[in-house]
C-alpha cells in the first residue's frame, strides 16, 4: 500500500481552510445579530445588521449544501 502524501496534504490544508472560513462567517453573523441587538436598542436602524448576518448565514447554509452534494455524488 502507497499513500499518495501530497494528496493527503492538500485535503488537510482545503478541509482547514475551508472549516476556519465557515466558523468565521458564522461568527460574523452571530456578530451581526448581535450589533442589530444594539442597534435597536439604541434606536438606530438595524437593515444593515440583519442582512449582513442573513448573507452570512445563508452562506453558511450553501457551503454546507454543497459539501453534502458532494458526498452523495461521489456514491
């Protein structure tokens, strides 16, 4: 048995990659709603707050679609 270690490198670095930037986008729309909980508050508008964290969640969502797509396409 070979193990192509090049192969197992570059899936390493992609599925760290990929993870580190879904946790830091779902942190950005917990910040989000938490800037829109201020905001409100404070009277101010909160449009901004919210879609900003929607896009984040909602991208969030499509990665992890598509990863599942993925899975079910290779089988």
């Amino acid at each position: 048995m070979k193990i192509d270690w090049a192969a197992l490198g570059s899936v390493f670095g992609v599925s760290l990659a990929v993870t580190v930037g879904l946790v830091a986008l779902f942190t950005l729309g917990v910040a989000g709603l938490s800037r829109r909980e201020r905001a409100a508050a404070q009277g101010d508008s909160t449009a901004l707050a919210l879609t900003g964290a929607y896009v984040c969640f909602a991208t969030c969502a499509a990665a992890v679609a598509y990863g599942i797509y993925l899975i079910m396409a290779k089988a």
